[in-house]
C-alpha cells in the first residue's frame, strides 16, 4: 500500500469529529483520560498510538458514549457532525451509534455473538435503524454487504455462525457491520492485532479502500506503527491517557517532538538491526494512573527530562509548532527546543 | 442436529439399562428376604422355598434380570409384596401428583430465576447485589420441611389466604375427568375453573417451597454467568450497533449465559419430578415419596425397581432435552461433529 495521498475535502471543511478536553475517570480518582483534544476532518484517518494501558480503548469507548459505570466522562465536549453527543439522553446516543459513528473491534472471534448467525447480527444491524426496511429487503443489503467485503460466497455464508468463520473473514464482517448504516466515523480498536500478518494486510487495504470509496473518516487504534505509516494520514500519541503528540504521520515520524514518540519510534524492531544488538525498549514502566507524577507523566523514563525541576513539577501544556502540513502539537517542556533545531536543520546552508 | 439427537438418544438408552442394572443387583444384594415378608416369619420354609421357586428367586441373577425387563417393557411390573396390588396401578395413582408439584415447582425456579438474575445482573449495586445474594444464601441452606410448615404457618393458620394441608384439593372437591392426571389442567379441559382455583390453590404453597433451593441455585449460577457474559466484547460491540443496554442483556448475554445454565436446570428437573418425600410429607401430598420411602423400608422390589425405573427415565428425559435445547440455542453444539 502506498502512503494515501489527502483526501481532496481533507483539510478544509469543519471537523466531522472534534474532541475537546476529554477527561474519563474511574472510581473518582483513576484519570484513564484526561484533556484529549483533536479534531477529525472528513476522510482524514486519525491514528491513535501508545502502549497498552495509555487510555486508547477508552478514548474509544467514551466517543462512543459506552463508558460504563464505575467508569464516566468527567468533562470536555464530543462534537460530532456539530453536534455534543456528550449531552444526549441514551435513545438519542442509541440512534448515532452506527448512522454517525461505529465501531471495530479488535478481536473479531469475540466481537460477535456466537449464538447468533452472521446474517442475524448484520440485519438487525440494518433494520434497527431503518424501521421500514423490510426482512428480505435487509438480508439482501445485507449479502451485498458482505460481496463489498470481500466475503466469498455471501449467499451461502451469510447464514453461517461465527465459530465458521476464520479470524480474518471475521474482522471483513465486522467491518461491513461497521458500516452498514453509513457512518461518518469509524473507530478502528486495533482491528488486525489478532491477525496473522498476512490477514492482517488483506483486512487494512479493504478497510483502506472501502473508508475511501465512502469518505469515511476513521480512528484507527494501534500500537503498530508500521500499520499507522501505511495507512493514516495523521497520528495521536497517547501516554498516560494524555495525547503528548499530534500532527501528520510524516512529519511526526520524520522528526518526533516528544521524548517518548522518539523513543516509541526507536524501539520498532528493523529487518535491518544487528542480531547481535538488544532491540531499544523504553526503560521503566507506564504510571499508575491513580498515582500519577505532579508534572509531566513521561518524567521517570524520559532520557531528556528525567530528574529536572521543571518536568517534575510542572505539567507541560500542548503548543503547536509549525505551519501547514509539518505543522505538530507536543506536550513537553523541551519540544520548542526540539522544534527549533529541527527547522534550523532544515533550511540550507 | 438429527445426528445429536440420535447419539443422545442412543446414550440415554445406554445410561437407562445402567440404571436398571443397578437398581436391581444392589436391591438383590441388600440383606433381607422378601418371601419371608410375604408369608411371614413363622411359615414353614417348604412354603418359603416353594414361593422362592415361583417368584423365580432361585434362578441366576442374570436370568431374574432378563425376566424382569421382559415383563418390565410387556408393562407388568410385578406386585408389591407387602399390598399384593399390582405395582403399575400404585405408581399410576401417585405419579401424577408428584409429577404435577415438580412441573410447577420447576416453572415457578425457572422463570423466577430467569427475571431476577437478568435484573439483579442488569441492575448492579449494593442494594440489588446483597438481595440477590440474601435470597440465594436463604434458600440454599433453609430446610424445605421448616420452610414449608412457616408458610403454612403464616398464609394458612394466620392470614387465611391459602389452603392447608389437605393434599391436592380441598374437601369435598372431586377431581376433574382424568386425561393428564394434572389436576390443574384436567380442570381447565373440562371447564371445571373452581376445580382449577382449588388446585391452583393448593399448588402454591407445595410448590414455593420445593421450588426455593432450585430457585436460588439456578438465580446464583445465572447472575454469575449474566456477569461474566456481559464482559464479552460483543456486548459492547452490540451496542455500538445502536442496541440498548437492555436490548443487548436480554439478546445476546442471556442466551449465552443460559447455556451452562441450562445443564443445571435439567438435573434439578429431573429432582423435582422424581419427587420430594419430606415437602410430599408436609403438605399431605399424595404423590409418590410415601410409596417408595415404605417400600425401601419393607423390601418391596417390584415396587422400588419400578421407581428407580422411572426416575431414571426421567432424568434421562430432562436431560435429552436440555441437550436439544443447548443445541437449538447454540450453534456450535448443533454443529459438534459436523465438518464445515
């Protein structure tokens, strides 16, 4: 797959989804997200990266408005089509899900119900929110969903169950339930790790394709960042459920702003790396999140920051660097340092 | 699914002659001599080794087993020693009113245990957990015989609202035309609806009170399961789709949760229709547990065999459907054997 060129309405028109200091919290004290903001334009694919705990599949859930007690969304504003979905009542939330905004799971073997045929879970997708559409009109989109997906034989398979299914037709039939209703966003909860890697591209270039057929925007949640390279066009880096970077996945990847994004980058393992040399890895452990450092969470395993004052005590806010397409936001004390350098390299001498 | 059926039928037909084996080798190992209880301690032994020879007691066990399945499926079942009737016709007066008590008791454990633990697993918090938890731990450890003299105690000496114990109906009540032998439902057959009242009437205290361990134990095992299963991540992707919490409980956790539940349900079916002796006692009820509890206590083969007989069949009936259903609700149990 090549890098995706930007959507032509990329860029210009209001975000489709716009995050604005999101905070999550469970049982009062564990922020699992806090401050999360970004905006999500029409086709663009947002890829959210960060290693496992660092609040991504919340993130998920409350865009979603599926946080569940103990756990609830503490503040900021979900903006989706212009709209607050964190104000609405349940049936209105009831009504956006899977019309405006839907859901991929990352285990497909565990995303369906077992009980229940493929065709089963896929026209109730259909008619729950077309009332009108009758049974044999919604088993036929449903077929037809199932063709765009790649699956052989839908007619046949279309009545199957899923412990039929292999894992990577699995995740093809969750993504046509993802979109049966034609959502404007589709968050993607690391929709290949439970493929093997072939599967694994199969799956992405069919999402890849079908999200561009239909101007779909999409978050994808990942902790592989030769998927995010592959396939988005900007990037979310979340630690300790703060986004401690953003920008476009080339700019970001080409000169990271944060300590921990660099060290991220540096500890994917190359074909290219002696065999005799220890891959990178990030010392030390992500927080506790109920016992978070006072300044900036990175602190304790930053090799730029650690044991300084400032990073200690004070939590670095986000700033943006850049104009234009190379344009970022960090949270970290040192990024306009970072930032400078990077500029001053860049231009001729 | 043709093909579980036949392998369960096949098994259960297995498990019946197991059954019948055992009852009748460990009756026939016990001490004890049933010639001697029908004629008497002090008969002369010509006529108890005469008797012995008819009742065919000194053929081989084998041969006495072959006998006795033989007569078994011709549908003679023996006499009962000590009573001299026929034992089919003294099952056939009980059963019904066994079968009827266990059939409702287990309606009133299963349906009761199905609504509370989809609300008590729906609607989580101290208050509905310690209820649940409460109620489970009561009727698992409270004796049935105590419980059901407290009821009767309560809504039929004090509040006047229920009958006593004067079996099936009340006095001077005649039953409906027999067809089922349910009393409740011969009524309804007939038109009979103060027959149907009584009966009813008469069902509600029994029946709570064999219910109550049934009740708790599934209502326990379902909540957990109703917990475990609204974890999956299909819950939360069913929602995702635009389903309700409750929509996404009731459609896709309780079926899933139901399945272990199910194998449970069909053993304490088969318990509850084989019958109670002690809730059968308090009750007055005229059902099959006196019978057997007397015939145990007198040697009374033909008797015992035959309700060993039957409860096994029972259970093995309760049980060949629960394996249907599993395999109606479950696909993969539908599919087990089957290439794909």
């Amino acid at each position: 797959m090549t890098v995706p060129a930007p959507s032509p309405r990329a860029g210009d028109a209001a975000p489709v989804l716009s995050v604005r200091g999101l905070d999550v919290v469970f049982d009062r004290r564990v922020a699992a997200v806090s401050d999360v903001s970004f905006d999500l334009r029409r086709g663009e694919k947002l890829a959210v990266v960060g290693e496992s705990g660092s609040g991504k599949s919340t993130l998920a859930l409350a865009v979603l408005g599926l946080i569940d007690p103990p756990g609830r969304v503490a503040g900021g504003a979900i903006m989706l089509n212009g709209r607050d979905i964190g104000r609405l009542d349940d049936r209105a939330l009831r009504s956006i899900r899977s019309r405006e905004i839907s859901l991929i799971f990352q285990d497909a073997m565990g995303a369906l119900d077992p009980v229940k045929s493929i065709g089963a879970q896929l026209v109730d997708t259909l008619r729950r929110h077309r009332p009108g559409v009758g049974r044999g009109e919604a088993r036929r989109r449903a077929i037809q969903l199932l063709r765009e997906v790649e699956v052989p034989a839908p007619e046949q398979r279309i009545d199957d169950y899923p412990h039929q299914y292999s894992g990577g037709m699995l995740q093809r039939v969750m993504i046509a339930i993802a979109l049966a209703n034609d959502p404007d966003v589709v968050i993607a909860d690391e929709p290949t790790t439970a493929l093997d890697v072939t599967t694994q591209a199969q799956v992405l270039a069919l999402l890849d394709r079908i999200v561009a057929e239909r101007g779909v925007s999409v978050v994808l949640i990942t902790h592989n960042l030769g998927i995010v390279s592959r396939f988005c066009d900007t990037v979310a880096v979340m630690y300790a459920g703060r986004i401690v970077e953003h920008g476009r996945v080339d700019a970001v990847f080409a000169a990271p702003l944060h300590p921990y994004t660099e060290a991220l980058l540096a500890s994917v393992p190359r074909a290219d790396w002696p065999r005799d040399r220890p891959l990178p890895a990030i010392p030390g452990f992500p927080p506790d999140l109920a016992a978070l450092p006072p300044g900036c969470s990175f602190e304790p395993r930053c090799p730029l920051g650690h044991g300084l004052d400032i990073c200690r005590k004070v939590v670095p806010e986000a700033r943006r660097f850049g104009t234009g397409a190379g344009s970022a936001s960090a949270e970290c004390h040192f990024a306009g340092e970072r930032a400078a350098r990077r500029a001053a390299a860049e231009v001729p001498a | 699914m043709l093909r579980l059926i036949l392998a369960r039928v096949v098994t259960s037909i297995i498990a019946l002659v197991g059954a019948s084996i055992f009852a009748f080798v460990i009756l026939r190992v016990t001490p004890g001599d049933p010639t001697r209880l029908i004629l008497g301690a002090f008969a002369p032994q010509e006529s108890v080794d005469r008797l012995r020879e008819e009742l065919g007691l000194n053929l081989p066990l084998a041969d006495q087993y072959l006998i006795y399945v033989r007569d078994f499926l011709a549908g003679d079942w023996g006499f009962s020693y000590s009573t001299g009737e026929p034992v089919a016709t003294q099952l056939a007066s009980r059963f019904p009113a066994t079968l009827e008590l266990g059939l409702y008791a287990f309606l009133f454990a299963f349906v009761g245990a199905v609504v509370l633990a989809l609300l008590a697993a729906y609607r989580r918090g101290p208050i509905s957990d310690g209820a649940t938890r409460a109620l489970s731990f009561f009727g698992l450890g409270v004796p049935p015989f105590w419980f059901g003299l407290v009821l009767m105690i309560v809504f039929f000496e004090h509040l006047h609202w229920l009958p006593g114990p004067d079996g099936r109906l009340g006095p001077g009540v005649a039953p409906p035309p027999a067809v089922t032998r349910l009393y409740t439902i011969d009524a309804l057959l007939a038109g009979q609806f103060a027959t149907f009242a009584d009966a009813a009437a008469h069902l509600v205290l029994p029946v709570i009170t064999l219910g109550l361990f049934p009740l708790s134990f599934l209502l326990r095992l379902l909540r957990a399961n109703l917990l475990d299963v609204s974890r999956e991540p299909f819950i939360t992707v069913a929602r995702s789709r635009g389903l309700s919490r409750w929509a996404a409980f009731v459609r896709h956790a309780l079926p899933n949760a139901f399945l272990p539940t199910l194998t449970a349900a069909g053993l304490l079916l088969g318990q509850l229709l084989a019958g109670s002796v002690l809730v059968e006692k308090v009750f007055n009820w005229p059902g099959v547990g006196a019978l057997v509890t007397d015939g145990i206590l007198r040697q009374d083969f033909s008797v015992v065999q035959a309700f060993i007989l039957i409860s096994a069949f029972i259970y093995v009936l309760a049980n060949l459907l629960v394996d249907i259903l599993a395999g109606f609700i479950d696909p993969r149990v539908r599919h087990a054997g089957m290439r794909r």
